[in-house]
C-alpha cells in the first residue's frame, strides 16, 4: 500500500501537529462517499486520522 501522511497531535513541533508518516492506514468510505484513513504514527504510536480526497482515496483502495 502507498506511503501516507497525516498531521499527528501527538508529536507536536512548537505547539503544532507534526506530518508523520501513517503506519498500517485504513482507508474507508463513509456514506456521503468521503474518504478517510486511520493508522498510526510512526514516531509516537498514537491514532491518527485524516480525511482524504475521491482521487487519493480510490488509489488507496486498490
Ligand atoms: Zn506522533
């Protein structure tokens, strides 16, 4: 499965969220047809969640 990013809350840089990468992401799609991906960060091991785009989405899901 592609590499995917996500803002951690955990892993914070001067006060704000930090990219990581998203260790085992898990793409769903919900019933208004809006992607998203749970996983975990790789640095800190804390749940990480994001919304993705239609395009983003359906590559991941292949
Ligand atoms: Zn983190």
């Amino acid at each position: 499965m592609a590499e995917l990013k996500a803002l951690c809350m955990k892993c914070r840089t001067n006060n704000k969220p930090t990219m990581r990468d998203m260790v085992n992401p898990v793409v769903t799609k919900n019933e208004k047809g809006r992607y998203s991906a749970k996983g975990t960060c790789s640095v800190c091991g804390g749940n990480m969640f994001k919304f993705m785009s239609e395009a983003d989405g359906e590559a991941m899901m292949q």
